[in-house]
C-alpha cells in the first residue's frame, strides 16, 4: 500500500486488503501440503538463496529402491517394491479392506503412535456406512447403551475439519485441503510427515516485503517465503479411490 492511499483508505478497508491476503496465505500454504503428500515422485530442487544448491526432494515410500529401516517386530521391506501411494480395484467403490490395507502399510513401520486418516468430506457418508466403522456422536445426543460408538464428541459445525469416528484403529476426519476420493494416513507419533522449510529464522509468516510509492496502486508486496516437503518417508500414505485397477493417479493439485 502506498502512503497516498494510507492516507485515503478506511479502516476497514485497509483491514479488508490484510484478510484478503492472509486468506490467500492460508491456500497457499494449502497447496503446498497438497503437493508434498499427494506427488508421489521425487525431484531435485534448485536452491536459489542459497548458492543455487541441488535439493534431493523425496515423496513417501514409493518404490525408488532406496533403503528402508526395519520395521518394530524385524520387518524387510523391499525398496523397489514397497510403495505407500495405493489404489484400489474398482474406481469409486473401495472397499473397507483397502483402506484398512492403507492404514496398515503406515502402521506397519512403528511400534507406537495414533493412526489418523484425512478424507475429503465427499467421501464420509461412504465412511459411515463401512463394516467396522464406529461413529462420534453429538454430545447432546444420548446414544443407546446397546450401541457401539466411538469415545469422543462429534463437532455439529465444522464439517468440513472433524473427526467423525475411527476405523481399523485409526482415528477418520474430513480435511478441507484433501482432494476428493483420496486419502491420506499419517502415524502421530513425534516423527512429523512433513516439514515446513524456511530461509532462516525470524522469516516465518506472512510479511509485507516492501513499499510500492508508485501509482496507481498496487498491493502485491506481502509475501512468505517458505516450502513444505516429506520429513518421514515412511509416515504417510495416499489412497487414490479414482482410478481403480489397483494403480494410483496423482490428482489435479489445486487452490481450492
């Protein structure tokens, strides 16, 4: 913002332009977690601040051949086949095995932690309705005692970010930033699947950049500098419940 239009903006016209912006930072930051957990390929990232470095930027286990740690019990797993970016076999139509089979490649690495699947809210009612899957209630509902049901409350509102019930143990929400018909598990365990890079300390957030004295107005100097990428390559997998023939397709990645 320029000091000329300072001068004429309102307050809450200049509180306007800081939501806009901060709601633009929010999908950004959206996009970015999307593009780490749905690509299941790696790539090389050139590091331009800093002295143009070459970045090895891994997804999830994928099947790449590179070593993978035992699992809790002795486990190998195979490098060039083990891959946590699953399908299903039938497009739209997975079955309760499939996604506990997905729940289970994640759980199968570590000894302890909570299993949690995000799905896109498109895919609850389909949720609901699997052999297994015990529901959260509204806590303002008394529930019949000869019911089985999940040991936590349902949030009546946000029904786009909730827990909705659990499954084979792990615990199902609906995620705003998840694309439809895929999901994603994750193990909260202290070992994070993701991780949030920036150019150095102090620099985190959204920040205005500089001052534009030009005119006309231009209210482009707010930026964050920042990426996000796999942490823990064996503390995630995808469900693609698109493509069927048990393959997996990376979806449209998207501000929403």
């Amino acid at each position: 913002w320029t000091r000329w239009s300072l001068e004429q903006m309102m307050t809450q016209e200049l509180a306007a332009q800081f939501t806009a912006a901060r709601a633009a930072d929010v999908k950004n930051l959206q996009l970015q977690i999307k593009r780490a957990v749905f690509t299941p390929t790696n790539t090389t990232f050139v590091d331009k601040l800093v002295n143009g470095l070459l970045l090895p930027v891994k997804a999830f286990l994928n099947a790449d051949s590179q070593p993978i740690p035992l699992g809790p019990n002795g486990e190998v797993f195979n490098g060039a086949t083990h891959t946590h970016y699953l399908g299903v076999t039938t497009a739209n139509t997975p079955t309760v095995a499939e996604v506990s089979a997905a729940i289970e490649t994640v759980i199968e690495h570590y000894a302890t932690g909570q299993p949690y699947m995000y799905i896109n809210r498109a895919q609850e009612a389909a949720f609901r309705a699997f052999t297994g899957f015990q529901a959260y209630y509204d806590n303002r509902v008394t529930v019949a005692t000869t019911l089985t049901r999940g040991d936590a409350a349902l949030n009546p509102i946000a029904l786009y970010n909730r827990a909705i019930g659990i499954l084979d143990g792990a615990e199902i929400w609906t995620k705003p930033w998840v694309p439809a018909s895929y999901a994603f598990v994750y193990m909260n365990n202290g070992q994070k699947p993701l991780v949030l890079r920036e150019r150095a300390n102090g620099t985190s957030g959204l920040r205005i950049m500089a001052d534009n004295e030009q005119f006309p107005l231009r209210a482009n100097t707010m930026a964050r500098e920042m990426g996000v990428s796999v942490w823990n390559r064996s503390n995630g997998a995808v469900l693609d419940m698109t493509t069927g023939s048990t393959t997996y397709t990376t979806p449209a990645i998207t501000v929403v």
